[in-house]
C-alpha cells in the first residue's frame, strides 16, 4: 500500500474519532478557547459510542489533538475551495475566462466539492459497531473506491 494512502486511512481513522460528536458548520465554525469549552465539548464526546467502545480512557488533552487534527482539516479544504473559487471568479469577472476554460474550471471546483463530500461519507461509515460489540474501522470497498476515484479525476482534472 502506498504511503500516502495509509496517512489518509489513518487521518480519516482519527478524523472519525471526532466527526460524529462535532457540528459540521460551513461558516463560523472555532475550536473551543476555554478550558469550559473544551470541557463542553469533551462532554459531547463522552457520550458518543466511540467514547464508550473504543476510547474511555482518552483524557482532554488526547481529545484536543484529536479535534485539532479534524478541525484543520475542515479547514484546509475550506482554504483550497477559495484559494480557487476567489481567482477564478475575479478572472472570470475580467473576462480573461472564456466558455470551455469557464466550464472546465467549474467542473473541477465541484469535483473538489464532490471529493471532500465523499472523504466524509468515507469517514462516517468507516467506524461500525462489530458483531462482538467492539467499534471497528470497517471502510466498504465501495465507499474506498468511491474515494479514490474521486481524488484521481480531481488530480486529472487539474492536470
């Protein structure tokens, strides 16, 4: 297996740690300031079955890596998604675009859209409860390919 492929399973392990107890926002999301806010939050985790099966013993601070980690990652693919809609737009607006370059550009922003949706389709349905009650990462072949074939037509696209 590649090893970029076993850091994006194993982001996506930490990040589904997280996923399910954080409000997915697409404004104004921050990660908790106050230690009460984090305490909040670590609260809401307590009471999520990845808590109770897989991670009681995770103090606040384990938590704090873990939301962080899930937290920039939220948020790079934000900046990515302006990094290239706000170029595209202005020169777009200039007319320095025209109608199959425009179109191409367009189909590439929401591929790039499309893959994060699919990266976190891919993360939820990973963590299940097994037959033996213990949480498992458990990817379907479907959701992994469908993932997979997301970023290639992305990095395709791109190229």
């Amino acid at each position: 297996m590649q090893s970029s492929r076993v850091f994006q399973l194993l982001v996506a392990a930490l990040a589904a740690l997280v996923l399910a107890l954080t409000p997915y926002a697409i404004t104004g999301e921050r990660p908790p300031i106050t230690q009460e806010e984090w305490l909040a939050e670590f609260a809401k985790y307590q009471q999520s079955p990845e808590f109770r099966l897989a991670h009681s013993h995770m103090s606040v601070e384990d938590f704090k890596f873990i939301y962080y980690m899930e937290w920039a990652h939220r948020m790079w693919g934000r900046i990515l998604g302006l990094a290239f809609a706000v170029p595209a737009t202005y020169f777009a607006a200039r007319g320095y675009i025209n109608g199959p370059l425009g179109k191409r550009l367009g189909i590439c922003f929401l591929m790039g859209g499309a893959q994060g949706l699919v990266g976190w389709w891919m993360v939820r349905s990973g963590l299940q409860v097994g037959d033996d009650g213990k949480l498992q990462l458990l990817l379907s072949k479907s959701v992994d390919h469908s993932e997979q074939c997301a970023v290639w037509l992305v990095k395709c696209m791109v190229l």
